[in-house]
C-alpha cells in the first residue's frame, strides 16, 4: 500500500509540474477551445497510461511470487515403492 501511495505522489507531483510549466515559462498552447480539447485528450491518455503501468506492476508481482512460491515448496520423492502383497496363484 505504501509504494502506490509512492507512485501516486510521484505521479500527481508530474502533472502538477505538467500544468505549471507552460504558465512558468510564459506559453499559452491552453487557451480557448483547442486548449480544452487538449487538455481532454492528454488527461484521457494519462488515465489509460496509468492504468496499463498498475496493470503490468500488477502482472510482475504475480509472476514474481508464483516464482517465490515455485521455490518454497519442495517436492515428495519417493525412492522406494512398496509393492501391495498379494498371494500367490494356486
């Protein structure tokens, strides 16, 4: 939980930096309806980005702990088997 806090701080502090940057440095690419509509498009692109980088983070821990788990459990070997009893033929 404490490390996707970490990445949501980290990613929030990006797109405030994101946003500031153009009034910071004096560029007006914002203004008007185009403006709107790109700052639609980038927000749309950010939310699918954010979620195909959780859904691979998500995909490596799985992968990472089957490969743990993989090496925990070890495997019953038999070196010698048994044979059931059985009475000779008459």
């Amino acid at each position: 939980m404490k490390k996707q806090l970490c990445w949501i701080g980290a990613l929030t502090s990006f797109w405030v930096l994101i946003v500031n940057a153009p009034s910071i440095f004096g560029w007006h690419p914002m203004e008007g309806f185009s403006g709107l509509v790109i700052t639609f498009f980038l927000g749309y692109c950010a939310i699918i980005l954010v979620a195909q980088v959780f859904s691979a983070l998500t995909a490596i821990r799985s992968l990472l702990e089957d490969l743990v788990d993989s090496k925990r459990n070890s495997r019953r070997v038999l070196f010698r088997t048994e044979q059931p009893f059985t009475a000779p033929e008459e």
